[in-house]
C-alpha cells in the first residue's frame, strides 16, 4: 500500500535491491522531550515509523537541516544537542517509487530537544507523536530507523561510525 506522491522501499544486504543511483547528504533527529518520550512520525510514504529528517539543501549545515526538517515533518522546533551517529551502509539502499531515484544511505543522526510547538502531521508525516521508549517497539519501522534508535537508547559515548 502506498500513500502520498510515492512509495519508498528499504533495502538492506539484499542481493535483489536495486543498485544506487544517488547519494544525498541526509539527517536524522533523535528529539527526546522532558519526561524521555522521543517523536516519531509515521511516514505518509510507507506507513512505518521513523524519526523525523531528510535531505540537506544547498547552502544550509546538516544542523541546520536537522531543525528545518524537523519543524517542517512534525510542527516542533528543536534545538540540536548532540551527535547519535553517521550511517553510510552502502547494503542500505532506499528507492523512491514515483521517480526510480535508488539513494544509498547517508545519514547523520543527532539528538534534540524540543523548543516549541506541538505534533502535527505534514504532507510527509501522517501521524507525529511522542512515543515512550518501552512502546517503540511495538511499532511499525524499517531496520535502519530501529538501528538508529536502538544506537542513542544504548547510551554509549561514542558516536556510531557506519
């Protein structure tokens, strides 16, 4: 089932994934309110849970791009606290069903705190929520986006290099 302009499919080792065709810088948001809960969206494109991000522009940091996606995915405006890790995994390759990009991972993932705002859906988020640690696995999401959660819920620190 797919929702909104297109479908992303995830891959990862899988020798029938389809070869990469692009690279974008991307970001990844751990934001994490005052009692522990983390926000989650539920992607309009897939239907599964991540954390908030998306690529990085021209002219703009990959901080910077943490926060703009963040506000612009979940209505939150945040303040960047800290690095999780950088996922490059050339096995994880994502395609992009309306247009055929197949993009190979890249990902810079930071922690946040929320500044101001409440969850509200976007065009690219059908749902946002904060979500208790103990209940994020019972939820929906690619292996990537669990990875990453699970790397900042281990508190280890030192960055994740992969």
């Amino acid at each position: 089932m797919m929702w909104g302009m297109g479908g992303r499919i995830d891959y990862f080792d899988d020798p029938g994934a389809p070869r990469a065709n692009s690279l974008v810088p991307s970001v990844n948001v751990v934001v994490v309110n005052s009692t522990g809960e983390i926000l989650l969206i539920r992607r309009s494109d897939n239907g599964n849970w991540a954390l908030p991000g998306g690529g990085m522009d021209l002219g703009e940091s990959l901080p910077a791009a943490a926060v703009r996606e963040t506000l612009e995915e979940t209505g939150v405006h945040v303040e960047v606290t800290g690095l999780v890790g950088i996922y490059s995994d050339p096995r994880h390759v994502i395609l992009y069903t309306s247009d055929g990009e197949v993009r190979q991972e890249f990902s810079v993932v930071f922690t946040a705190r929320p500044l101001a705002g409440r969850p509200t859906p976007s065009d690219e988020s059908r749902e946002v929520r904060w979500v208790p640690p103990a209940m994020i696995g019972d939820l929906k999401m690619d292996r990537s986006m669990r990875m990453r959660i699970d790397h900042y819920l281990a508190a280890d620190a030192k960055p994740h290099l992969g």
